[in-house]
C-alpha cells in the first residue's frame, strides 16, 4: 500500500487538533474525509514506526489494529513544518519533481522552503 504524503498531513494535524494528553484511540477510530480506515490505519501504522506518534501495534477481536495516544516530539516538529497550507503545497510542488520522496525528503523539502521564506522576509 502506498503512503499517502497528504493523508500523513491529515493524520497528524487531526491528533494534534483532536487529542488530549491522555487519550489513547484506535487509528481504526479516526475518520479522515477521502480516506478509507484500511488507509488511516496503514499510515499511523507508519507513522508509528516513524516515531511521529505514540502507541503500539494491537489486535482486537483479531483484527489488527493500532493505538494511537498523541504525537511525539518529531511528529510535533514535522508537523510544523508542513503545517501551513502555502508551505504544505510548495513542498509538494518541489517533491513532484522528484517523484516518489520519503517523509524525511518532505521534511527536509518543508524546512527549505521555510528558511526560503524567512530569508526573503529579511
């Protein structure tokens, strides 16, 4: 299955928006719009392994599953780092060209095209 670069966005900004400090949810629970659950729970799933949200990989009544209980600092980090629309949309412009890039490349992308922007503010 592949990874969705803009469902990785939707994923992260919904947890941040959406759970408090002690929440723990299934990933089989969030609902992103345009997105089946088999994709959400693919990408927390990667996430997780990313180190870009806490929990752990689960089963209940057989099916797996994953826990999902808030970001972690480098979720956090990459997280503000695509955060803003305008950026979000340059850093996918900019990976486009590359073709298939990982989260770190559009992290990576992300924080280049922000010091572009604070460096033409100056």
């Amino acid at each position: 299955m592949e990874l969705k670069h803009d469902l990785v966005r939707k994923i992260l900004l919904y947890i941040e928006e959406n759970f408090e400090c002690n929440d723990l949810r299934l990933a089989s629970s969030i609902k992103i719009d345009g997105f089946s659950t088999r994709e959400v729970l693919y990408t927390c799933r990667r996430l997780l392994e990313a180190g870009f949200i806490n929990g752990k990989r689960m089963s209940y009544d057989n099916i797996p599953d994953t826990t999902v209980a808030g970001l972690t600092w480098e979720g956090h980090e990459y997280l503000d780092n695509i955060r803003d629309s305008g950026v979000w949309k340059k850093t996918k412009s900019i990976a486009s060209k590359v073709g298939s890039v990982s989260l770190s490349t559009m992290g990576e992308i992300a924080s280049q095209v922000i010091a572009s922007i604070i460096s033409q503010s100056i």
